[in-house]
C-alpha cells in the first residue's frame, strides 16, 4: 500500500509539471526549470522501474504512452466562458488564432529549453546518459500543450469533449493522435476497447515520430535549441491547422450549431 501511495504521488507531482508547462505565458527561466524538474521526475520513475528502462528506445516511448495517458486528464482545459473572459474581444476565428499563436510559442518555448539542457550535457560528458530522458520528458511537454489546445478549440467551435473523465481522456488523447476532431454523436463508443487498442497504438507511433523528430535538440551548443524550437512550433501549427479545419465541418454539421459571433 505504502508503494502504491508513493507511485501516485509522484505520478500527480509529474502531472502537476507537465500542466505548468502548458501555460500561455511562462518566462524561458521557468520553462527550463520545469523541464528539468521533468527529466529528474522521469528519472526517479525509471530508477522505481530499473535504472536501464528510459535509456532504451522502446521503453522511453512505453514512458511516454504511459505518461500522456495519465497526464491528460490533469491537462487544464478552459471551456468556452472561461476563455471569452481571460481572451476577451474577439471572434471564434480570432479566438482560435490567439490559442493557436499561444499553443505554437510554448512548444517552441520547450524546444528552445529542451535544446538548452542538452548544451550542457554536451559540456558535461557523463550526463549524456539521460539524453534519452530528456528527449521524452520534452516530447511529453509538448503533447501536453497540445492536448490543451485541441480540447480548447474544440470549446471553440462548439463542439466540446464528453465531460465523463474517462471518456474526456480517451477523446483527447485520440484527437491528437489522429489529427481529426472527436465524434460528438457518438461520444462513449467503445471507450474502454479504444484506449486499450486503437488510440494506445496511434498515441504510440504519433509519440514515436515525435520522439525522432526531437533528436534535433541534441545538436551541439544553441543549434539544437533553434532547430527544436522551430521545428515544434511548426508541427503544433501543422497540428492546429488540420484540426480546426475538421472542427469547422464537425460544427457546422450538429444539431442546432451556434453561430459565430460577430
């Protein structure tokens, strides 16, 4: 019972990191003090597991489903009057762009810190052993900021996630892993099956591509920070573009779709 009570506490302490990463506004500071404060937590799980298990491949991204799963739920996500009163002025499609441009900046944000831990691997030899910790704790950063932004645009164009935790949880991590808005008519098809088989394998091989992708972040001196910088910022705008066409469609075509304001 005593292990039990620790693993679930250091589960909400990481879940607790990840949320604070998706912030809008975080100073580069802080940013890099929560990634570390991530690496060292992942660490701490991996030596609970076996010290070997994160600097392996296969299991780093084994991690990360893990992980994603369990910190979506705790991804704080503004319903539609939460955002109007934080963002106030603006139209849906305006609305959208602010989120996007927002969402777009903290994934840049966790490159440009991800790529500054690694400068000093580079100039500390031995600490190149958690190279692999910390290209998965950056990929589960960023997932998580983008997690946050499919859930608020779906506020956005009204077409919101189920409300049930279980349920909510398999709707995002799915929109994410898919690139599509989730399906409003038929919001608890399946849930259990889904998040066991399909959406697990789609979140694995989207986390793997990502996990690639941030090898980049391991360039030495500050090339690493600029080229992952760039390049997550790209993605979660490629990410948000295909999204937000679908949720456009998916809006428009519910019973009694709310218009947009003016």
């Amino acid at each position: 019972m005593a292990g039990r009570d620790v693993r679930d506490d250091d589960a909400d302490q990481l879940g607790a990191t990840v949320a604070a990463l998706t912030a809008d506004d975080i100073e580069p500071t802080r940013r890099r003090q929560l990634l570390t404060r991530l690496v060292n937590q992942a660490l701490k799980q991996a030596r609970a597991r076996g010290l070997a298990d994160l600097f392996k491949p296969k299991a780093a991204v084994g991690w990360m489903v893990d992980t994603v799963s369990d910190v979506a739920p705790r991804v704080p996500i503004r319903d539609l009057a939460t955002l109007r009163r934080h963002i106030p002025g603006l139209d849906d499609e305006a609305l959208a762009d602010r989120l996007i441009r927002n969402a777009a900046r903290a994934t840049a944000g966790v490159g440009a810190a991800g790529g500054g831990v690694a400068t000093v691997e580079w100039a500390v030899t031995p600490t190149l052993l958690s190279a692999p910790v910390l290209l998965a704790a950056e990929t589960v950063a960023v997932a998580a900021i983008e997690l946050k932004l499919i859930g608020e645009l779906h506020e956005v164009y009204g077409v919101p996630l189920p409300t049930g935790g279980t349920q909510r949880t398999v709707a995002l991590v799915q929109s994410w892993a898919s690139g599509r808005g989730i399906n409003p008519m038929m919001p608890g098809v399946g849930v259990s099956a889904v998040l066991a088989n399909g959406t697990r394998k789609q979140l694995r091989d989207t986390l793997l591509k990502r996990f690639g992708r941030n090898l980049t972040t391991l360039g030495p001196f500050l090339t690493g920070a600029a080229v992952a910088s760039y390049l997550n910022r790209r993605t979660t705008l490629a990410v948000a573009d295909e999204l937000r066409k679908d949720l456009r469609r998916k809006g428009r075509e519910l019973p009694g779709a709310r218009p947009a304001l003016p």
